[in-house]
C-alpha cells in the first residue's frame, strides 16, 4: 500500500519513519508540498494520501483525487473540517482520522498561554535580554479562587478542567453534551459561562453551529477584565470583533494558538515575506496578546500517537478492518 505525505516537515517523517517497521507493507512518499487543487495530481499511482490540518481538501481537491484513483484519505489531526465529506462520500473515497493523540499536549499549551498573556512572559524575556530588568508593563493576576469557563469538554477540554482545579480555580464548563467523569465539573449555560468566567477557554470543534462563536454580541456578555484562550480553530472567533474588543479593554489577556488566517501561512517561515493582510500584524501589536503557531498538538508524546494511529488506519482500511476512526458524511 502506497501512501503520500502532504505537506511532510522533518519531524512528520522522523515519528513516521520510527514506527513504520511494525506496519509491514505500508510506505509512504514524504513531500513538501501541501495539498491543493494544483498538487493533488502528484497522487497519481498512490493508493492514498496524508495530509494535516492546513491542507484544502475540498470539492476540486476531492474531484481529482477520485481521478487520480485515490480510495484513502489520511487526515493526522482530529479536525476535518477543511475536508469535503459529501463529495468523498459521493466517489466512495473514506476519510480516517486521529481523534485523539494527547488531550494534556493542548491543554498545556492553552494553559501556557492563558499564564504567558497573562504574565507577560514573553515580554519580560525579551526585556530580560536586553538587560532590562524594570517591571513596567509586566503585572498579572492571580488564577487561584478565579473561575475558569470550558467551551466544549471532549477530552481536551477535560483535561484543561483539570490543570485548571490544580491552579485552585472553580471550574464552569458549557457543552451540548454534558460529561460525567470529573465530579468537581459544573455545567452551565453559554450565557452564564461567559458572564462568570475570568478565564474562558475554547475547546469544541468548528462547525457551522460554532463559527463566530466568540464574536461582539458574546464578547459584550463577558465579565470585563476577562482572559480568553484559543487552542482549536480560529474560525470559533471573529477576529475584528475580537480586536475590537481588545481596543476597548475588555480582556486582560488573549492567548491565541489558531486564527482566522493561518491557513497559509502555518508552518512556514514568512520571516522574510510581506504579509498581504493585517489581522495578525494588529494582534500582534497588542501588549497583553500572546500568539503560537498552531503548535499545541507538538510535543514527542502526541506526535508519536499522531504517527500510530494514522499508521494504524491504514492498516485497518488495507485488510478491510472496521474502520473504527472513519469520518462519514
């Protein structure tokens, strides 16, 4: 069975090349290139493709796949989204997924970030650097006794709950599927959660019911003073609402792993490059913002996970295995 990798960077191949020997018979071709409209011709002769969270599988994508005779598509990430199910469907072309490689990976990134924005890390250790040991501009707040809000409590979000109860926070959370494995949990409504959290973090899926979750009118119902963290897709917020909210003091703090725009632009080094829009350059201009590259998900655990199930997916579909990770339309 022959696989190829969209968008492969070094460390994709490295966790993939370690455990391919248990997989006898899958290979994978690693490129760099991502897959668009313009690569999904190099498919050709392939049994399938791989491709991650910042790749455009939709309907002109899906068409020539199905012409190159692609049967799989490997997404190894949780989020689908940029995938166009009906059409997969529609050429009997299946779609697996990861739909867990290490919950505590994201939510001690999003953790990371609510304390960096919050503390100005990231500020102090550049000024730190520069010899600069004054505090101006570096003040906090305390996270113990305040009340964290929990947007979506798969198993990342529960696991956040959890790092939030060790900071000696009360823990709200609003999903439309209440869990019960943690008893400290309490559920409330969207409303209430906004208007009672000092900490709100996202961690639900993005679909047509969530895009714009956060936007003016659910910024406006927030308590002022608020610290918000974003770890799972940037469409859950509406950029130029958030900015505008940001310009009128009403989060303290804002820590961003996702945005609107990063399609393009996540993954690649535009050090050198001039930036066609804007947004992120305004977000980045804020002294309480701290922004990541979509980075939550990288640590060794999660990437080893990421690297066996995918593995492991491909093996189900090639000996007709239930496909236990399948994305149906």
């Amino acid at each position: 069975m022959k696989i190829l990798f969209y968008g492969a960077k070094d460390y994709d191949q490295q966790f993939f090349d370690k455990l391919a020997p248990k997989y006898p018979g899958i290979t994978f071709k690693f490129i760099e290139a991502n897959l668009y409209e313009e690569t999904a011709s190099l498919a050709k002769g392939y049994d399938g493709i791989c491709a991650f969270v910042n790749a455009d599988i939709g309907t002109p994508v899906i068409n020539e796949l199905h012409a190159q005779g692609i049967k799989l598509i490997l997404m190894r990430c949780a989020g689908y989204n940029n995938v166009d199910l009906q059409s997969a469907a529609k050429y009997g072309i299946k779609v697996l997924r990861v739909p867990g490689y290490s919950p505590e990976a994201v939510a001690e990134h999003a953790m990371a970030l609510a304390l960096t924005a919050n503390r100005h890390t990231h500020k102090a250790y550049i000024k730190c650097r520069e010899n600069n040991f004054a505090l101006n501009g570096l003040m906090g707040v305390n996270l113990y006794q305040k009340t964290a809000g929990i947007v979506g409590t798969g198993k990342i979000g529960l696991a956040m709950a959890r790092i939030c109860r060790g900071f000696g926070m009360r823990v709200i959370a609003y999903d439309l599927y209440p869990s019960n494995e943690l008893d400290f949990l309490e559920y409330v409504s969207l409303d209430e959660l906004l208007s009672t959290s000092d900490l709100i973090s996202l961690h639900c899926p993005l679909t047509e019911e969530t895009h714009h979750l956060i936007n003016a009118s659910s910024i406006a119902k927030m308590k002022d003073g608020v610290i918000l963290v974003n770890t799972s897709r940037g469409g859950l917020i509406k950029t130029e609402d958030l900015i505008s909210g940001i310009r009128d003091h009403k989060f303290y703090a804002v820590g961003l792993d996702v945005y609107e725009e990063e399609s393009e632009l996540v993954y690649e080094d535009m050090s050198e490059r001039i930036l066609q829009s804007s947004t992120i350059q305004r977000l980045l201009s804020f002294p309480n913002v701290a922004m990541t590259s979509h980075q939550g998900f990288f640590t060794e655990e999660a990437l080893t996970n990421i690297a066996e199930t995918t593995l492991q997916n491909a093996s189900d579909f090639r000996d007709n295995k239930k496909l236990k990770n399948e994305v149906k339309f």
